[in-house]
C-alpha cells in the first residue's frame, strides 16, 4: 500500500519505471555472463605418496563447489560454480599410484567446470579451500599403513625461499631461525633410537602451506610441529606461545594466524565466522581424539620451553597455549602444533634469536616437551574414545 502510494506520488509513469529500474539495478546488480567474471582455474597440481595423495586446483578466487561420489567406475566429481578452465590447462593429469588414477578438469556447462578424480583403490578423501592464493584442496587417503615401530616426527620450520617470514628490526630473518633451530631439534630428537625425524625442508627453500601437512601425512607421522618466530606491531610485544588448530574469538591469535597463513585479518576474522572451515574441523574433530593429543603435545612444549629458557633467561614470558586457524595444520592427520618461539619484532628477542645458545636451549626444550609427551602418551591411548572429543 505504502509503495503504491509512492509510486502514485511520481510525476510520470516513466519517472516510477526509471526509479524501479535503478533500484533494482542497486539491489539486484545484473550478473551478466562475462567470461571477464568468471572463475578461471589455473591449474591442477598433486603430490603423491604411497598411503595418500593431495590434490590441489589452483583459483583465480574462490569458488563454491558442490563435491559427489560415484561408484562403478569410483570417482569423485566437484563442481565448481561460475568457473571457466583456463585456456592452456593440462585437461588431464595421470597419476596412476594405485589409489588415484586421473585427474580430469572439464567444462561441463556454460558456468560450471567439472574435476573429476578416477580411483583405484581409495579408503577416505576430503574437500576443502584455501585463500591467498586461492585454491582448492582434494586430500585422498590410501588403506592404512601397518603402523611403523618407530616414532615419527616431522617438523616442519616456517616460510623459506622468497618468503622470508617475519623480518627483525635489525634484519633477523624468521626463515633462517627457524630453519636452525628444525636442524638442531632434528639432531637432539634423532639420539633417540626410537624416533624417525623428518623435516619439510632441510635448505632455505620455498614449500607452500598445503605441502607442509602433505608430507606430515604422506610419512603417517605420530606428531606435527610447525615452528616459528612471532611479530607484532607493538615492539614490546614478547613472550612465547604454542597454537593447536581451532576456532577462535581471540583477536591477538587471529593476527598471528592471519600473518602466518599470508592473508588479511580481516579474511581471518571471516573464517572464523563463516562455515567454510567446517569440514576441515569437523574431519579434524573426528579424527579419534586427535585434538585431546594435540592440546596436550602444546602444552608439554610451551611448559617446557618457557620452563627451559629461563633458566638462563630472565623474563621469558609464557603467553600460553592458544587456537587459531592456521593453514599449515589443515588437514593434519596425527596431533599437530604450531610453535612461535619468541618476537623477531621485539628488538630484545631478536638479540636472543640471533644467538646460538639461545636456540640450543630451545630446540632442547621442545625436545624434552617431546619425550614428555611421548611418555606421558602410552602405546593405544591415540585409540578412539567414544564422545571424548571437545565440540568447537
Ligand atoms: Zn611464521
């Protein structure tokens, strides 16, 4: 009524259809079908192993996709919406590791590209996305190893190559620090005979997020430790933190997260909000009590290494064991931590972090956190246990 009487109030029916017109073009913008829009997909990428394969379609921007599994032949196809495949794409990627046999990309309407991914022999996959850049991740799992004697370790020290991760005031590199103190955890752990110690990069070289936990996973390994050095805009920001994969309201941990996986906080906050992290938590959640194991790996590590580096370092300041959502734990299939070892930005720390004793003590400590933990966590318990699990 309210409307009609407006409409009414126009001086000219032609002044009422222009005023709908822009409105509606203000409310309901006209999406036409421009290849100019649409969502290229760039191109088809996988790693593969022999228990588990990851496959990853890279994005101009991301897509939603509506992901179905067929039988007879076993496939899985994702449809991704408003897309189109990049002119020179590789259509077809064999891969033939007995588990996946093809990837085949397509364009199966006018708006939508098909992936297909033809089986072999497949126990369990999961789809999910990953922003900046924008991508697509299909992680295909083999059946079971028969589980090794020896406990795995893989540790994986940030950034590398061209990303040089945090960088000090007096120019202190993250990537180099880290890598330092990977290599000297590697040697102390790798005393114990009853520890295999895998690195994800053992030189100064670029890996990206989603390879991290592809090796963690295609080794089975039993613990995943991501280990970095933190920055803050607040220079006297300092202290020491362990992160486990999880949903979080804390903005001071959004930030790190946000820094670590290389996008905007508020891209951050937005996936904090929104549900397209939900499978990813969920698979994580239901992995047997995985995050049980990964809060308890954090905090033996945080107590020990706050713990170990005072003893010859006053004013270590223990900030904790928090959750954010980090990439690089994506998809980890064993308990799985983050470390921020200390503040490149805090022109203190960095002094410290610079020092070979310093990171001695450190990779020391997270190793004495390890055999704790590993102590603490006796042969079986990594079992399910029904309903044990913290909802998010
Ligand atoms: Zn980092």
């Amino acid at each position: 009524m309210k409307k009609h009487l407006y409409v009414k109030g126009m001086k000219t029916l032609l002044e009422a259809v222009t005023f709908l017109f822009i409105a509606s073009v203000i409310l309901f913008p006209l999406r036409p079908v421009d290849a100019a829009e649409k969502i290229e997909v760039t191109d088809i990428r996988y790693w593969s192993y022999p228990e588990y394969t990851r496959v990853v379609i890279g994005l101009s921007d991301l897509a939603d996709y509506r992901q179905n599994r067929l039988s007879r032949p076993d496939r899985l196809y994702v449809d991704l919406k408003d897309s189109v495949l990049k002119n020179d794409l590789q259509k077809t990627i064999s891969v033939g590791n007995g588990m996946l046999r093809n990837v085949r990309a397509g364009q199966f309407s006018e708006n939508t590209v098909r992936i297909v991914l033809d089986f072999d022999k497949m126990n369990n996959y999961r789809v999910f996305t990953m922003e900046d850049p924008d991508r697509l991740v299909i992680d295909i799992y083999g059946r079971k190893q028969v589980a090794a004697l020896k406990k795995r370790i893989v540790l994986d020290p940030g950034h590398g190559g061209n990303d040089p991760g945090a960088v000090g005031p007096r120019n202190l590199y993250e990537k180099d620090v880290v890598l330092d103190i990977a290599l000297k955890l590697k040697k102390i752990l790798a005393q114990d005979q009853n520890l295999e110690v895998h690195l994800t990069r053992e030189t100064d070289v670029f890996i990206p997020l989603e390879q991290r936990t592809a090796i963690a996973n295609s080794k089975s390994a039993d613990l995943f430790i991501s280990i970095h050095a933190n920055a803050s805009p607040r220079r006297d920001a300092k202290g020491v933190e362990t992160y486990l994969l999880n949903w979080t309201s804390d903005e001071e941990a959004m930030k790190v997260a946000a820094r670590e996986n290389a996008i905007s906080l508020k891209k951050m906050k937005k996936m904090n909000e929104g549900r397209d992290v939900l499978d990813i938590m969920l698979s994580d959640l239901k992995r047997d009590n995985k995050r049980d194991e990964s809060l308890k790996l954090a905090n033996f590590l945080q107590q020990n290494m706050v713990s170990g580096l005072n003893k010859n370092y006053s004013h270590i300041v223990d900030l904790g064991v928090k959750q954010a959502l980090f990439y690089v734990l994506f998809g980890a299939q064993m308990p799985s931590v983050l470390v921020e070892v200390s503040f490149i930005s805090n022109p203190l720390e960095e002094k410290l972090l610079a020092k070979d004793s310093y990171r001695i003590e450190l990779a020391q400590s997270i190793a004495f956190g390890v055999s704790k933990y590993m102590s603490a966590s006796p042969e079986g318990q990594t079992v399910a246990k029904n309903g044990r699990n913290i909802a998010p």
